[in-house]
C-alpha cells in the first residue's frame, strides 16, 4: 500500500514538473504539437492500410508500437512494417 502512494507521488511530481516545464518554454509548446500531429498521422496511416485488408489481404495492428514506429520513422517505418508483416507471417 505504501508503495503504491510513493508511486502516485513520483507520477504526480513528475506531472508538475513537465508541466513547469511546458510553461516555461514556447518551444515546448511546438515540440508537443508536432508530436501529437505525428501520432494522428501514423494512426491515419495504418488506418488506410488496414481499410485496404480486403484488397491487399494485410492487416498491421494499431498499437502504440506501431504508431510509435511510425510516428517517428514516418513511411519509411509503415514500409519496414509492412515487410516485416509479409516476411515474418
């Protein structure tokens, strides 16, 4: 129980903190739209290529792996996904 009170505290602390953080520098602000727009487009990315099973008979899961690997490989990274789908299954 205690553990899980220090746990709550190290998060909360650590919420403050980036909040400070954000608030302090404007650049902050941009890094965090940037990534929240790389985040919605890989999630649209993988979107369109599963809308696409029927034609392709691909299917690449969205899950935080995924979006993450896209989010920052962009479609080179859907492209190593799609490969590795094909080679590995």
């Amino acid at each position: 129980m205690t553990k899980l009170y220090l746990l709550w505290g190290i998060l909360s602390i650590s919420i403050i903190l980036l909040m400070i953080i954000l608030f302090r520098y404007r650049q902050a602000f941009q890094w965090l739209g940037y990534l929240c727009f790389n985040v919605a487009l890989a999630a649209f990315l993988l979107y369109i290529v599963n809308l696409l099973e029927g034609y392709t008979q691909l299917e690449v899961p969205i899950n935080p792996v995924t979006v993450g690997t896209i989010s920052v490989l962009g479609i080179p990274g859907l492209l190593m996904l799609v490969a590795l789908k094909l080679w590995i299954v």
